[in-house]
C-alpha cells in the first residue's frame, strides 16, 4: 500500500481530502435521510434515461429558456 504524507500533497489533493474527510464525517453524524424510503419505478427509469443521456453528451434546457418558462426571466 502506498502511503503518502501531507507533505507529499499538492495544494489540491489536501484540500480534496479535507472535502472528503468533512463529508464523511458528516455523513457518520447525520445519517442517510433517505434511509429507509423506497424509490418509485417511475423516478428511477428517469434518473437512469437522464444518466444516459449525459453520458452521450446531452445536456438539459438552457437556462434562459427555463426561467422564461417558469415567468422569472
């Protein structure tokens, strides 16, 4: 196994590793809020169709056309 020192870090690798160690801690303290609940079928397919197309490269609305369409632009 590999260890490396903070030393050894690069500026971005450190401040990559705090982000991950608050997040986790986080996590340990907070839980899972969505422990428990199950996810319809319905919302599912959609996460993974989105999933997909992102892969492809697709991208959503642009977000001018999304505010005008919700009367805030």
């Amino acid at each position: 196994m590999l260890e490396v020192t903070v030393a050894d870090m690069t500026p971005q690798e450190f401040k990559t590793m705090i982000g991950d160690l608050i997040d986790q801690k986080l996590a340990d303290i907070l839980g899972d809020p969505d422990d428990g609940l199950v996810m319809r079928e319905a919302y599912r397919d959609r996460l993974i169709r989105q999933k997909k197309a992102v892969a492809k490269g697709e991208r959503g609305k642009p977000f001018d056309a999304v505010k005008k369409r919700l009367g805030i632009a």
